[in-house]
C-alpha cells in the first residue's frame, strides 16, 4: 500500500503542476490578445473548458498513478 500512495502523491504533484502551467499560458495569451484589441483581459470560453478539462485530468491522475505505483512496485 506504501507504493499507492507514493505514487498517488506524485500523480497529486503533477496534476497540480500541469493545471497552474494551463492556467499561467492561457492567462498569458489572453493579456496578450486583450492588449492587440484594447480590452481588457478575460478568458474566452475555449481556454475555460481547456482549464476545466485539464483539472479533470488532473482529479483522475492521483488515482491512475497509484494503481500503476501498486501494479509496478507492490
């Protein structure tokens, strides 16, 4: 079991890494198209489900890297 949860932990770290990367280069390319347009910056509805999506993914990765930690190592 120790293994599980060696590996649901990295997968928490990584799921966590990867929404804030998403979330940090959406909100980059939105200031840089409000700036284009003189408005001001707002995520579209695109980036939104993009962000939405990959903290589903990131919700199912802690449990996927468990198994595979437990299958692999356990």
């Amino acid at each position: 079991m120790e293994e599980a949860i060696k590996g649901a932990v990295l997968g928490g770290v990584i799921g966590i890494l990867l929404v804030a990367f998403e979330y940090m280069v959406l909100t980059k390319d939105a200031k840089e198209r409000a700036e284009k347009l003189h408005r001001k910056p707002e995520l579209d509805e695109v980036a939104r489900l993009r962000i939405k999506t990959m903290a589903r993914f990131a919700f199912v990765l802690p449990l996927l890297f468990g198994g595979i930690f437990w299958l692999v190592w356990g």
